[in-house]
C-alpha cells in the first residue's frame, strides 16, 4: 500500500494453502473480494520440508499440487487461472513481458531483432504489408472485426467454422448453466428460519415492541429477523458475476490468439485494449447488480399473490376448541412471514440477477465492444507501427520477385 496505491502493479500469491486450517479456505481472497488488486491472485500448494528432504522434482511437486487442487472440495471449482503454479508462471510471464517492452526498450529491441531474423523466410510466405499507415491500419481493423464477430458468434451459439477451429467446446451455454444454478442452495426445502428458535423470536418482537400497545407484532421485529436471511444471498451473487466476468476474459484472450496469430507483436496491445473494455463493462453491471441486491433487501414491499396468501398462520385443528397462547400466535406468523418473504427475494433474484449479468454485461459487450476498440484503435498509433517488416526482408522479397 506504500509502494503500488492503487494495486495495479501487484500480482497477489496466496502460499501453503494445504496447511490452512479445516473447514476454512481462501476463496474470497482469491477471488480478489477481500483486497483487491487489479492483476488478481494466484493460489500455491509449495513443497513441503519432507518433499525438500526427499528432493521431491517439480515435475513431481506440480503433480501433487495438481491433485491437491482437483480434489479440494472448494478450490475445484474455482474458474480456470487461479490457483497452480503453472498458472502463476502464465501470469508472471505476461507481467515481465509488459515489464521489459515498458522499462527496457533496448533489450526489446535486441529480442526483435532476433526475432526478425529468425522469422525472415517464413514471413517471406505471407503477402507484403502495405507501405502506408493507411493500410496497415486497414489490415489491423479487417483482424479486429474477426475478433468481434467470433467473439459475438461463440457467445450466441451461432455456426462459425472459425469458431469450430479457434474455440471448441466453448459458448454461451457455459455461461447459461451458472445462471442456472443461481441461489439454487436457498430453494426447494431451505428454510431461512431454521436458526431461530421461538425464544429468538419471542425475544424479537419484545425488543421492538416498544412503548405501544403490546400485542402487535411490530414490522421492526419482521426485518430485524429477515435481514440476515437476505445479507446471505449477496457473496452467490457476487461470485456469479465474477465467474461470468472471468469467461468473458478467458473466452476474449483465446479468440485474440487465434484471430491475431499473424502479427503475435500486436497481441499484447490488443489484449490491453479488450481488457479495459471488459473491466469497464463489468465495473458497470457490478453497480446494477449491488443495487438489485439493496433494493431487495432494503426496501421491503411486495405485491405478490403467493406472499399475500402464504404468511397467514393457521391454528391446526386439534387446537381449535383449545385456548391458544397468543404469543405463539404471533411467533408462528411471523415465521411464516419471514419463509415466505425470503422466497419471493430469492425468486426475484433468481430471475432479474441473471437479467441484469445477461443485458448489461453479456449483450451489451456484444453490442459495444467493435466500435469502442475502433475508437480506442484510432488513438493508438504505437500499434500500426508493429506491423512494419524489416528492411532487409524487404529487399529479400524483391530479389525473389526478381528472380
């Protein structure tokens, strides 16, 4: 916090995550909900002083790592790009990468002259580059728009044969399927009342009884027991939008791989323009999302037939001709009140949460995302100058021509 503010330099490394205690884990951090950083987090297993002693190989140490991964109960089912040595390697790669064409323009340039001549006869394969900037722009624009339309035919499921070659096996269905399974622990039997005891809610509505006449049931003793209830549907939410996020990002960076396979020079500058444009996207549906989720949980109203005609507290029959505790009365109601409010939120959410993810999110970066990296693509003009060809293999293609 003293030497990177803002967290945009620093790549978090959760260690020894075998040794944590049972019955806890370190998903929240992982997932960058507790400190967040802009390049994220990445779990490792380590070598254990046994595994040292034995001079376990890494090849073995990533092995076990591996397995301690795909077994773990919670970190299995952690998106791709998380946790795992190797994926620690990917991302610090990438970070160096960034690093030395920023800091160190010399060694960069010593490492595309190499490149260069070691490229020299392949690139003689592919047609010359246009000469003019003009053109150069135009090439990158036609591989751009192959990107977007790629991108927007993956995501609806729509026949592409670049997209069979580029991308099998992925789609919007992956995304559909954690739409599906949405708050699905708090339906069918859940009950959000199973903590309470009557004594809890006995004790409620003394509290908020206040100085009126007792015997009503206060709505202050309602949303006290009930707002608990809610907080807990917040982190699924959350994680749900994280997770369609993350394949959004991790589906972008495999079609610009292969949709800019021509120039790999230009990948990373393209690669920087998507993922602003993704991380504004999702910044964006993060703010409606959070307010979905206030407004249910702060704003207490309902219309609804199925509420209206489920929270009524019905004496059972062998108790009708008995004297009945009026205090029971109350508690058993607003139980009731509380099961059946809790299901109309849960039902809400279930509904307008992926609505939101799917309009605001999901659709709006296939609608958006050609002409905002147009726009972005116009400011930029360090790009079009990746694309020039050395002289010599210039006058290499001449002498082929020529001959």
């Amino acid at each position: 916090r003293q030497l990177d503010q803002d967290g945009s330099r620093t790549l978090g490394v959760l260690t020894k995550l075998d040794i944590m205690d049972h019955g806890t884990d370190a998903k929240k951090a992982l997932m960058n909900q507790e400190v967040p950083l802009k390049l994220g987090y990445v779990g490792v297993k380590n070598r254990s002083k046994k595994d040292l002693d034995d001079k376990l190989s890494m090849k073995e140490t990533v092995r076990k790592e591996r397995e301690f991964f795909n077994n773990h109960p919670i970190y299995r089912k952690l998106p791709p790009g998380y946790v795992g040595v190797d994926v620690l390697i990917q991302k610090l790669t990438k970070i160096l990468f960034r690093k030395i064409k920023e800091h160190l323009p010399v060694i960069m340039h010593e490492v595309n002259d190499n490149i260069r001549k070691n490229e020299e006869e392949l690139q003689l394969l592919g047609q010359p580059l246009p000469v003019d900037d003009n053109g150069k722009l135009n090439i990158v624009w036609n591989m751009l728009s192959e990107f977007c339309e790629t991108y927007k035919n993956v995501l609806k499921g729509k026949y592409d044969i670049k997209r069979i070659s580029a991308v099998k096996d992925e789609g919007g269905y992956k995304i559909k399927a954690k739409f599906k399974n949405l708050l699905e622990d708090y339906t069918g039997d859940f009950r959000a009342t199973s903590k309470y005891k009557d004594e809890d809610i006995s004790y409620a509505l003394t509290i908020h009884e206040g100085d009126s006449i007792p015997g009503f049931p206060s709505v202050d003793a309602f949303y006290y027991l009930l707002r608990p209830e809610l907080e807990m549907l917040r982190d699924p939410i959350q994680e749900c939008l994280s997770e369609v996020f993350s394949y959004l990002e991790e589906l972008a960076n495999k079609i610009l791989e292969s949709s800019f396979q021509r120039f790999p020079r230009v990948i990373d500058d393209i690669g920087e323009l998507v993922s602003k444009f993704l991380n504004e996207e999702r910044d964006k549906t993060k703010y409606i999302v959070d307010s979905l989720v206030d407004m249910e949980i702060n704003y207490l109203f309902t219309n609804d037939y199925d509420y209206l005609n489920n929270y009524t507290t019905f004496i059972p029959k062998n108790q009708e001709k008995e004297r009945v505790d009026t205090r029971n009365i109350f508690i058993r109601e607003i139980r009731n009140r509380i099961e059946a409010y809790f299901k109309l939120v849960v039902r809400n959410l279930r509904d307008s949460i992926p609505k939101s993810i799917g309009h605001f999110l999901v659709k709006s970066i296939q609608d958006t995302m050609q002409l905002k990296l147009y726009n972005q693509l116009y400011k930029s003009t360090e790009m079009v100058t990746c694309l020039n060809e050395p002289e010599h293999i210039q006058r290499r293609r001449e002498e082929l021509h020529a001959s």
